[in-house]
C-alpha cells in the first residue's frame, strides 16, 4: 500500500482537496476502500466522487482528525 500523506504533510501543503491516497495512511485504510465508502456515502467527513476518484475537502479532512480552525492546531 502506497504511504500516503502524513498530518504535518497535509497542513503544509497547499492542495485544498485531498485523495484517497492521501488520507488513506492516516486512516490505516486501503485507498480504494476510501473510494468505496465515499461512493456509498458513508464516509464521515465530506467527500465527492470525480469520476472513479474520490475528492476530500482538506479543511474538512483536518476537522474530522481533529485539527482546523485559524491557526490548525489540534483541537
């Protein structure tokens, strides 16, 4: 399985929208496991399907790990 991204990664970067690689280390889920739930809604953050490619709002992403606000500090 592909490593992903790690939470300090994606704070940094500058991607507003992640994939299910991405978050997939994070989540200790197989990428197209991510896609299937997102598919079938039942995901517990927001995401969208573009395609056959599941799309993650970050900032909704980083609210549901438990980081967001102004300043992305874990809350």
């Amino acid at each position: 399985m592909e490593r992903g991204m790690t939470v300090a990664e994606i704070l940094a970067s500058d991607k507003e929208m992640l994939s299910a690689t991405d978050i997939s280390g994070i989540l200790r889920i197989h990428p197209s496991r991510i896609t299937f739930y997102a598919q079938t809604g039942q995901l517990p953050f927001p995401a969208m399907m573009s395609g056959c490619r599941a799309k993650i709002p970050k900032a909704g992403f980083l609210k549901f790990i438990g980081y967001g606000g102004e300043s992305n500090e874990r809350k």
